[in-house]
C-alpha cells in the first residue's frame, strides 16, 4: 500500500506519460512500428495504473516504471551525448530537458557508470577524459578565458569549443577584486531617484549552480557594488520562473539574500547608497526572456524607480560614472526622452562584443508610462526586444555611450533558451506601432516632433549614435 499520497501522485504522473507517449507512437509511426517488446512494457505499466487506482500498489510496477525511466535516459543520453551534470549535448528541446530532470536522468547514469554497468562508463567516459584534456590544452596554448576572451583561437577552434562544451567544464575565471572610492556620499539616499537594475535569471543548464558557479554572483553584483554612485539608490530586481530548481526554493533564495546583503548592500549603506533587493517569481509557460523582463519592470515601476537598466545576469559594468552620465544625457533628450545604452567590449582583451544594436537598455519612468507599464511588446519574447528598443524611438532620441563599457559574459552559461526566430518577421510592425504609441502621447501632451519621431531614421543598425 502506499505510505504517502505523494507515491501515487507520481505513479499517475508516469501513467499519463506513458499513455500520452504511446499515443504519440501509434499516431506517428502506426502500430507496425512498435515493437512488441515497448508495447508489452506499457500495457504492463498502464495494467499498474489501474490498480494503482484501486490503491493497490503492486510490486512489479515499480519495477516495470524504472526499467522504461532508464531506457529513456541512456537513449537520450547516447543520442544526444548528453553529459550528466555538465551540458545538454544536442538535446535542445525544452520538453526533452524537463522529462530529463523530473526522472533523475543525471543521477541514474552517475549511479549506473558506478556500477560500471553504464554506456556513461564503458563509452563516454574515456571521450569526456579526452575532451576535458582538449579543452585544458586548447586554454593553455591559446589564452581562452572561459566565458571573457578566445584568445588567439581561431573560428574553427572556436566551434570544437563549444561542442565539446568547454566553458561548462573548465574551471570559472576568478574576478578579481576592483577598489573604489570609499568615501561617504552627502545628503539623504531617501531623496535619491532610484535606478532600477532588472534582470532574469534561469538555472536551466547551469552545473552546481550557486555563488562559485553563477555569473550574477561572480561579475554582475560585484561591479554594481564597485561602480554604485552617489546621488542614486539602486533596486536590483531578480525575475525568477516559477519551478527553477535553485531560485524557487525558499532556502536558497535566504542564501542569495544574505550574500547580496554582505557583498552589496552592507558595503554601499557605509557610503550612504541605498540599494535594495526585489526577487520576483513568474510562471513562465514557455520559458523565455520577455515574460520575465515585463515581470521585473513593472514591479520596479511599483517601486517607484524612476530608471531602468535591462541588463541580463551575465552582464558586467566595467566602467564608474555610467549612472551620472546616462540620466544626465537621457535627461539632454527632453520628454518623452528615449533610450541609452553601453558599449559592449572588454577592456583588458580589447574585444568588443555585439553593438549592431542596444543589447542592455537604459529608460526613464515615462517610457513605462507611454507603454502601459508593459516595457517590451509581448509578442517579443527573445531576441528582437533589444532590436524593438533600439529602433522605436528613432536616430534623434536613441544613444550609445561609447565610453561606458560592460562585458557581457554570453558564453559563461550559454544561451539557455531557444529563439524564436519567426518572431523577427514581426519587428518592423511592431516598431511602427511603438513609434506612433510615442508620437500620440507627444501629441496628446503638447510635445512637438511626434510626426518626426515616426518618419525619424532607423537605418543605423551598426552605426548607433553615440556620445
């Protein structure tokens, strides 16, 4: 009998997969293309369903869930060389990964290569051994700082990198450490406008994730603390999914708050700079970007942030006075004012990254106003939002602040979702209607140029205006 409701919630869980799973097979391929072995194993799990729903737990269904549960897993495993706590290989479908983790997929091939009764043992350890020696070698001979430069690697040299996933098993860079000026800021922070620094963070993909491990901790909230100016409070507003295995667990977000409130408030309160911290949970059905962007801004328009700095959680500010002098030329614009943004470069490597466009993004209170309180259009979930950002208020109010560098550590975590690239075709309509939303509110306020602002030139992808 089961000795805890949770035991039948779980065996119902794997009997609707099993059900769906088969369906599925029988529609695609037909029953001819269905062994006679698969389709005994889950006729024999569907006959434990339905004792399991008479509340009788027979012993061979356990048995009959686990072996199915394994196939799957060393299927999987060998056919997208997925590495057990490392990368997915080329297992990129989100269904495929959340199957993975719900059924233990990581610990059942740990557990079998123990055994050595494992193709993890027998077949990939030894070409996990020579892609660990590679990417040590390769590092070595060629200066590549996992997650900042590639050094002298070539294009080719590049692409192995990556598929062996060398960035998930070196070790990460430590920061160093970068001084400041440590004296005390004048006046009352509580007068202070706040500039609201909104990001997401995911977990998904991310080996033993954690303060070592994660770049928010390693570059992002480290450089907000060395680059926090007087003048300004800052509100670091975290979006998290609802069901990420690190942020949604009420312990571990006790240890991120105790390591900002160390690392970041407490330093800065010395100097009189206020900085709080707003974790904002979602449910993220289709596990992207711009639900959470949308989440973080409102909730930081609630707060009363009179700017907002769309970074992402791999972002790194390498530069000091980028609060000053981005609402000083924000400010220059006049209402309803437009949208900055850094330079994307490194300054020890001297490689630039990618400032065809705006990929961070720096507003003022009104644009949210302008917007409804919805700061990118919901029909851009992934990539094009930076693109929306940066061509809707036109050449005249958009700028680039080509001495104000971040780093923007993309291959520290590789991309952790899948684009949506049908979605591009959408930019242009959208960037038309978000210019005449603008020209309207100009109209409506009394401002002129609105007519100006829509026939305004969009044309400088690559060649951004800047100061």
């Amino acid at each position: 009998m089961w000795t805890h409701p949770e035991h039948g919630t779980r065996l119902l869980v794997s009997l609707l997969v099993v059900l769906v799973s088969t369906q599925v097979a029988h529609r695609k391929f037909g029953a001819a293309k269905m062994t006679r072995k698969v389709y005994l194993q889950r006729a024999a799990l569907l006959a434990c369903g339905a004792a399991a729903l008479a509340a009788v737990l027979v012993p061979a269904c356990d048995a009959a869930s686990t072996k199915v549960t394994k196939a799957w897993c060393h299927t999987m495993h060998k056919r997208h060389r997925v590495k057990p706590h490392v990368n997915w290989g080329t297992m990129m479908d989100e269904r495929s990964q959340e199957k993975w983790m719900a059924l233990l997929c990581d610990n059942e091939l740990v557990e079998a290569s123990k055994l050595g009764g494992s193709e993890v043992a027998t077949d990939e350890t030894p070409a996990l051994n020579q892609d660990i020696t590679w990417c040590e070698s390769t590092q070595s001979s060629h200066n590549v700082v996992p997650g900042t430069t590639w050094g002298t690697l070539s294009a080719a040299g590049q692409e192995t990198w990556r598929n062996k996933a060398c960035d998930a098993i070196l070790p990460k860079p430590t920061r160093p450490a970068k001084s400041r000026d440590m004296t005390a800021c004048a006046g009352d922070w509580a007068s202070a406008p706040m500039i609201a620094i909104c990001f997401g963070s995911t977990t998904r993909g991310v080996v033993n994730p954690g303060p070592e491990t994660m770049t928010l901790f390693r570059y992002l909230l480290p450089s907000v603390q060395e680059t926090a100016e007087c003048g300004f409070q800052y509100g670091i507003f975290i979006g998290y999914d609802v069901g990420d295995k690190y942020w949604d667990n009420p312990q571990t977000r006790d240890v991120v708050a105790k390591w900002i409130d160390d690392n970041v408030v407490a330093p800065l309160a010395k100097l009189n700079i206020k900085v709080t911290l707003h974790l904002v949970s979602l449910l993220n059905k289709i596990k992207k970007p711009g639900p959470v962007f949308t989440a973080v801004t409102k909730a930081a328009y609630d707060a009363g942030a009179q700017y907002f700095y769309r970074i992402n959680d791999d972002t790194e500010f390498l530069e000091n006075r980028w609060s000053s002098s981005f609402v000083k030329e924000l400010l220059s614009l006049g209402k309803p004012y437009g949208v900055i943004g850094p330079f994307n470069g490194n300054l020890v490597t001297g490689q630039s990254g990618n400032n065809g466009i705006l990929v961070h993004d720096f507003t003022h209170r009104l644009h949210m106003e302008i917007f409804e309180q919805i700061y990118y259009p919901v029909e851009l979930v992934d990539w094009w939002m930076d693109d929306w950002i940066t061509f809707v208020y036109g050449k005249k109010r958009t700028r680039q602040g080509r001495r104000h560098y971040v780093n923007h550590h993309v291959n520290a975590h590789g991309q952790r979702y899948q684009v949506a690239m049908a979605n591009g075709q959408k930019l242009k309509g959208l960037v038309d209607k978000g210019a005449r939303i603008i020209a309207k509110w100009m109209d409506d306020n009394g401002i002129e140029g609105g007519a100006g602002l829509i026939s305004d030139d969009r044309s400088y992808i690559g060649a951004l205006p800047q100061f």
